[in-house]
C-alpha cells in the first residue's frame, strides 16, 4: 500500500518559517521526482517547487528564494524549508510522488495559515 504522509503545518505569523515533510512508504522512493503543490481556497492546485531523482530542484516563482525543497532518500522523506512567509502562502500543501514507471502518488495534504 502506497502511503505519502505530510507533516509540518501550522499557523504561523507573516515573515515566519516552517518545514513540511513528506514521508513515502510502499514504493521505491529513490526512482521517484517529487514535487509540492498547494491550493489556496477558490484557486488551482498549483506546482510549488519539485526535485528530481537526482536532486536538482526547480521551484514556482513566487517562492524562489524564500522555499527550499530537498530530499532524503534514506528516510524516503521530502522536505520543503519556507522562509518568509507571506499571507499569501496560505493554503493546503500536498506531496506528490512520480516515477518513470507510470506511478503517480499524491497525499493528503497539509495545511499552512500564514496571519497574524
């Protein structure tokens, strides 16, 4: 059974930080990209940041040097740093897991308030 668990969200105030963290089980998590997406209310579920199998990470622009994704295929866990947050991040973030092999796994979300 294939299972991607997020952990990390919260409330946290303008200008505050957070890490999410994505924990895979049930599949070969090293021959996975990995990617965050998130969906405010009312808007698209939208692509946050990724990184690829080999490591090399790609992120949306709004967060471009204030999000970090990294992974760790040991603990078959992917990570997303956000540093200066903004209101405008607030939304339910989800992982999602996709191998060459046609698999195609997301979960089931974690929601991130940023208010003061």
């Amino acid at each position: 059974q294939v299972q991607l668990v997020e952990s990390g969200g919260g409330l946290v105030q303008p200008g505050g930080s957070l890490r999410l963290s994505c924990a895979a089980s049930g599949i070969i998590f090293s021959i996975h990209r990995m990617d965050w997406y998130r969906q405010a209310p009312g808007k698209q579920r939208e692509l946050v940041a990724g990184i690829t199998v080999g490591g090399v990470p790609n992120y949306a622009d709004s967060v471009k040097g204030r999000f970090t994704i990294s992974r760790d295929n040991a603990k078959n866990t992917v990570y997303l740093q956000m540093n200066s947050l903004k209101p405008e991040d607030t939304a339910v973030y989800y992982c999602r897991g996709r191998s060459t092999t046609g698999g195609d796994y997301w979960g089931q979300g974690t929601q991130v308030t940023v208010s003061s």
